[in-house]
C-alpha cells in the first residue's frame, strides 16, 4: 500500500469518538477503536485490529476533552507505519439538513452552514463539529469529508419528506429527514452482490442497534424512513421512545409542569427497552432475563417493527426483500424470528437453521421458496464513509 493512502474515518458523540483507519484504493479496514468517557474520565482509548483484538489500551486519571481526545489519537496514528501520511479525515455527521444529498468538503462555508444547523441536531452535531474544528486544528492541510447520516433519504418523495404543518412552519425546516443514511447506502450497496435481481427491488430494511430504524428502498433509493426530524421517531430503541402521539409531549408539559429539559431526558434517556423494562437498554440482557417486563420490552419493539414494515411496504407498493442490520438485527436471532412470524401475511417464511446461524457477511435466512426473502448484512457505515471520502477526493 502507498503511504498516502490512509483515510481516518470518525465517529464522534458527546462522551467517545469512535475511529476507523483504512488504507487501500479498495479501501479496507487496517484497525479501529475508540476513545470513551470523555469528559466524565478516566477517559480511555482503546484500539482493536481486525480481529478484534485489543492491540492498545490508554487511559488518563482525568477527562479529556474532544480536543484532547483527538490529539492522543493522532499520536497514536503517527507512530503506526504510514499513520503520519493521512490521505484524508471522513467524518460521520448526523446532520446535512434539506441541502446536502451526498458527501462533502469541509470547507468554512460547508462549516457555516452546518453550524446554522446546529438546532436541529444539538445532542449531536456540536460534538461532530468539534471533532471536525480539532482535526483542522490538528491536521492542517488533510482534506475533511462530512458524510451525512440524512443525506441517503434527500431522494424521497417530497411526500414522504413532509409533516401536515403549515408552510411557514416546513419552512423553518421542520420536516422529516430520516437518520442512519449511511447504514442503509452501505446494505443497498451490498445487496445485489448477495443478488443481482435485488439491485431494482423493493426493499425494506432494519437498522437495530442503541438506535433503531427502517428504510424502505426502491431500486436502492431512499423511498421512506422511520426517523424523521429527529432521530427519536419511529420504533422504540435502547433508551428512545420511537414514535408517540405528540399529545403526549403537550400533556407531560401541561400537566405534569416538566420542561423541556425533563422532557428531553424522559424521550431521549430513560424509554425504549429501557424504559419499558426498567431493567436495560441492551438487548442481550433482556433476553437473558426472565423478567415480564424485559420480555414486554423485546415485545413491544417487535409489534412496532412489523407495523412500520406494513407501513413501509405500502410506500413501496409491496415488497420483494426484507433486510436486518445493527447489533440486535445481526445478532438476535429471537427478534428476527418473531419479527419474520409476524410478517408471514407478507409473503415471508423464514429458513429456522439460517436464522439459527447467520456467520458473517451477508447471509439469506428466508427459505427459497419465501416470496420476501429476507437478509442479515452486517452494517458498516464506517466503510461506506471512507469510500465517500475516496470518491470525493478523486473528482476535480
Ligand atoms: P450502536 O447503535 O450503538 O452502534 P449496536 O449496533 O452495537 O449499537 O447494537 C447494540 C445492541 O445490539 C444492544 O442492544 C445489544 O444488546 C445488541 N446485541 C449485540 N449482540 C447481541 C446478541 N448476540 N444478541 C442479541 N442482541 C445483541
């Protein structure tokens, strides 16, 4: 591999920033890792190679801040072999707004503009920008790319992109934009591999991870997401809500005195599987449980998904293929199996023994003869960040 041929990509959340480091025209993955408890300390960085092995481990008494998480981490970079030559930094940014349909440069305009944004996403876009002002700071000359996670749902309908609001109000920009686009590029990409009659199907997918959403795809294009102006929209996930009647959100305010604030905290922290189980937000530890409440929880999500699968299926005017993806998605074999149970009206049968042990990569776990067939594909939208990264920097 050339020296200059390393793209760092980064994910950056208000405690961790989360780094991938790929090298290669292809590009592929050399190690990765993360930086966790950021400003709450003992700040750690971990990195892992492909395997997943722990190769390094650090960690500071006091917190570091974003600044200071990326200086460790691009000390760590230039003593790798090459990790001084950056190509360029891809960044994972949650938010593009109604303007950005793709990838990129993160000049001081495309910067202005996002700050202008920061309203929309403010649990997130501030740590993106912070992440992208130090790696400017750090890396003076490297090429920034922002990839945005709403930037795959711009070709939707404008329908499919709207609230019954006034005008003056969509104006403002409160519409939906729909959320992890980068998860759901990266399956539509990899499914005709799988199949190349999936390349002009109707698909639906599932991103089930601490978030969780779907996306309905059409000849691989955005046609519907479960998230929409913000990312607590849609199927309950590991502390968010998902979708409740905005009634709510007056009532909890009106008669329950709370403010925006405890309102944020209920919606965002404290719902979901964990919410609903008062037990946890992860889904393994639920399934361990024999609690009632942790199998409600599992319950619950399992309901809303096949609802928003028939909703989805309507926007696409049927179905042809449905998809499971993120770490519940990849990994529960239970929710899928309920999930596939439940959606048996659609024509899908589910192969037990496939989904039983799906292995890696992207795997079929319906039977042949199931009019959906159904898929495991394993989400890396660390990959699809780096190839828009690549690309962007190879056009004039
Ligand atoms: P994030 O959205 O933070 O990237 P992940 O995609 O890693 O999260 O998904 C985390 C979720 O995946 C957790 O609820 C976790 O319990 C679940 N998960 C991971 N492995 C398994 C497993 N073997 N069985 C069931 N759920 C799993």
């Amino acid at each position: 591999m050339a020296a200059n041929d390393k793209v760092l990509v980064l994910n950056t959340g208000s405690s961790s920033i989360k780094f991938s480091l790929f090298g290669g025209t292809a590009p592929s993955l050399l190690f990765k890792g993360r930086i966790e408890n950021l400003f709450s300390g003992p700040t750690r960085f971990v990195v892992q190679d492909t395997s997943n092995e722990v190769v390094h481990e650090q960690s500071w008494p006091d917190p570091l801040d974003h600044a200071a998480g990326m200086r460790a981490l691009l000390d760590y970079l230039a003593q790798q072999p090459g990790g001084r030559d950056l190509r360029a930094v891809g960044h994972r940014i949650v938010h593009g707004g109604a303007l950005y349909s793709g990838p990129q440069w993160l000049d001081d305009t495309v910067l202005t503009a996002l700050e202008a944004l920061v309203a929309l996403a403010p649990l997130h876009l501030p740590h993106n920008l912070a992440a992208v002002r130090a790696a400017i700071a750090m890396a003076p000359g490297v090429p920034q790319v922002g990839c945005f996670d709403t930037a795959f749902h711009r070709a939707q309908p404008e329908l499919a992109q709207a609230f019954a609001l006034p005008p003056d109000i969509t104006d403002l920009g409160i519409r939906r934009y729909g959320f992890h686009g980068l998860s759901y590029e990266y399956i539509a990409g990899r499914l005709p591999d799988a199949d190349p009659a999936l390349a002009s199907a109707r698909v639906v997918a599932a991103h089930l991870g601490n978030g969780a959403s779907m996306c309905a795809m059409a000849r691989g294009r955005s046609v519907a997401s479960s998230m929409g102006f913000t990312a607590v929209d849609g199927l309950p996930m590991g502390t968010r809500c998902g979708a409740v009647d905005p009634g709510v959100v007056l009532y909890l305010i009106d008669q329950l005195g709370m403010d925006v604030a405890a309102v944020q905290d209920l919606l965002y922290l404290r719902s979901g599987l964990l919410g609903v189980s008062g037990i946890s937000s992860d889904m393994r530890t639920l399934e361990a449980s024999g609690e009632p409440r942790a199998q409600l929880a599992i319950d619950l999500m399992v309901y809303r998904i096949g609802r928003e699968l028939g909703s989805m299926a309507a926007a696409l005017g049927g179905i042809d293929a449905l998809v499971f993806s993120g770490g519940i998605g990849e990994n529960s074999v239970a929710l899928r199996a309920a999930v596939c149970r439940d959606a048996a009206w659609l024509g899908v049968t589910l192969d037990p023994e496939a989904n039983a042990a799906p292995g890696g990569g992207v795997v079929r776990i319906s039977t042949a003869s199931s009019t959906v067939s159904v898929w495991v594909v394993p989400a890396n939208e660390e990959l699809m960040i780096a190839r828009h990264t690549l690309d962007i920097l190879g056009q004039p």
